[in-house]
C-alpha cells in the first residue's frame, strides 16, 4: 500500500503545474490512503483549496511558470504563500486557510491606525509606565523624552511592544477604539479571516491566514513612512536626556542576499509568540519590480523562518518569468 501511494503522489506531483493544490493537504490525503483504495489523480485534485484565494487582479499579467517539474520548496512553517503582487496570482501554498496568531505582524496594523489619527510626529513625548509591556525587548527609557516618529521607529524596527502601546495611548483613542478601529481597517481592506484583540502582538487570540497577511503587508507598503521604516536595519534615537539608543531590526533579511541587487526587501515585519511559532510577512522585488509577496507562519526557529521566506522568494524568481512590459 505504501509504494501504491508513494506512486500516485509522483504521479500528481508531475502535473501540479496544470492544477495548483496545497502542500500539505495533498500530503494528507495521499497518506490517508494507505489502506483504502487508491485514490484516482482526478479525485487527488479535487480536493484543492483555491476556491479560498484571493482571485487574481489581472491574471494577462501574471508570471508564467517555466520550471515545470519544481513544485515547490520544503518548509517548516505552517502555513505558508507566495503571491505575485501585480496579479494577484498565487505561485506556492501550504495550508493557507488556518487561522493562526500571528504575533508581531500585528504592529503593521497598529502603525496604520495609528497614521490617521493625524498626530504630529515631530511631537515630544514620554513613554509612561502605562506602557509598559513585558515580553521581548524594552528598547526606550520611561524617564526620558522623544519624538513621537522615534516611537514609531521603536515599535516597527525593533518591535518594541512599549512603544507600540504608547503609539495607541497617544492616537486620542481609547484602548478599545483603537482596537475596533484595527478591525474595521482590516475589512476595509479585504482581511476577511482576521481579528485582533490589541495592538502589540502579544496577545494569541490575534489571529489571521497568510492571504489576510498578503494584503496587509501590500497595504503597508503603500505607505512610504511605514516602508522606510520597515526596510531600516538600524537606527540610533538620541533621547532628551543626550542619551542614544540603538535599534536593530528584528528582520535578518535585511543583510542577506535577498535584500541585495537585483533584489530587495521592500517592507516586512516579524512576528513571535509560543502560539504563534515564528513568523514573517515580506514584500520583495527584483530590479525595482516582479513584486512578490512572501508569508510564514508558524516556522519551527528563529533562524528557520528566515530560511523559509529565502527559500520561497529564490525559488519564486528561479521558477517563474514575468513579462518584460
């Protein structure tokens, strides 16, 4: 029964070009046969998931697959997209309808929220203590002074969760408004699996699916302040006090080859909680444009989620060719 299977799996993958299917749920069914009858390649098809994607914008447009016997890579994450931006075509998938938290990625809303309060961000403030959140790193004292914009930097860069509380304290919102206002953003915006119940990440019951995540990361890269910010690797804030603090981002992209001509890393965020596992939301593009779109969640390590978001962005460029016009 074993070889049965093993022989219906090589056969299926050998036309996956023709019918796009997700990765794991077809190595759930292929095992789930063992025992039973064979199941047919027809029937193996059957069972994608794409009715759940994001339709395709302009599907004329769309990168053309020219490697046609590579399926994919191997990930540790759970969950896992890549999508070309221009067209909204799906290039890879791996069990993409699970909610799941989502930690950090989190923040990439809160920034937006944020944005429309209309806040000056060259206002000096302090961070209260109030504030404070514990989990991860406290990057800014409580007894000093900054600009507003630093905090932003903070909350974004080196995913400082005081920072991100102070952003929401100080958008005139109350803490609930400014969670209902994180939702009703998300609608507005077609994230339709998405909730979130605070703004830093550190609560699990923030969850969401790597096509919601596609489009947040697509909408934050609209936003020059928030690409700037994200595309930093580091940055020193000077205090009121004289003191400097120094940030690095918590994206290890940023200083390896995808971030490197012709490719760049044109926005991104982490993410981290022991629910969540370790993730990561990545726009790329590659001479200025082929944008893509690349979503982990749940990765097994640190050093893992990074090697998953390399893998699926060089074999992305590697499989498939985008029109020149």
């Amino acid at each position: 029964m074993m070889l049965n299977a093993l022989a219906h799996f090589l056969l299926t993958t050998a036309l996956l070009q023709i019918v796009p299917i997700d990765a794991l749920d077809f190595e759930r069914r292929v095992l789930a046969t063992e025992d039973r009858v064979p199941v047919s390649v027809y029937n193996a098809f059957s069972f994608s998931s794409d009715a759940h994607l994001p339709m395709a914008k302009d599907v004329d447009r769309a990168p053309k697959k020219q490697q046609m016997n590579s399926i994919g890579v191997i990930t540790s994450a759970v969950s896992a997209l890549v999508v070309d931006r221009t067209s909204g075509e799906v290039l890879f998938q791996k069990n993409i309808n699970e909610p799941r938290s989502i930690g950090s990625i989190t923040k990439l809303m809160t920034a937006h929220v944020f944005l429309q309060s209309g806040v000056s961000l060259d206002e000096k403030v302090s961070l209260l203590s109030d504030d404070l959140r514990y989990g991860g790193v406290q990057h800014l004292s409580l007894g000093d002074t900054y600009s507003i914009q630093d905090i932003l930097y903070a909350s974004l860069v080196s995913s400082d969760n005081t920072a991100t509380a102070a952003l929401a304290r100080l958008s005139n919102l109350s803490s609930g408004d400014f969670v209902a206002r994180m939702n009703e953003e998300a609608a507005e915006i077609g994230m339709e699996h998405t909730q979130f119940v605070d703004p830093t990440g550190l609560s699990s019951k923030n969850l969401s699916v790597v096509s919601d995540l596609a489009k947040l990361i697509d909408e934050s890269a609209k936003n020059e302040l928030i690409q700037k910010i994200t595309q930093t690797h580091t940055i020193s804030i000077i205090g009121s006090s004289g003191r400097s603090y120094g940030l690095e981002n918590t994206d290890e992209l940023l200083t390896s080859f995808v971030n490197e001509p012709p490719y760049k890393i044109e926005t991104a965020k982490t993410g981290y909680l022991p629910e969540a596992g370790y993730c990561l939301s990545a726009l790329f593009s590659n001479e200025g444009k082929r944008e893509i779109i690349v979503v982990v969640l749940g990765s097994d390590s640190d050093a893992g989620r990074f090697q998953d978001v390399k893998a699926l962005a060089s074999w992305a460029y590697d499989t498939f060719e985008w029109q020149t016009t």
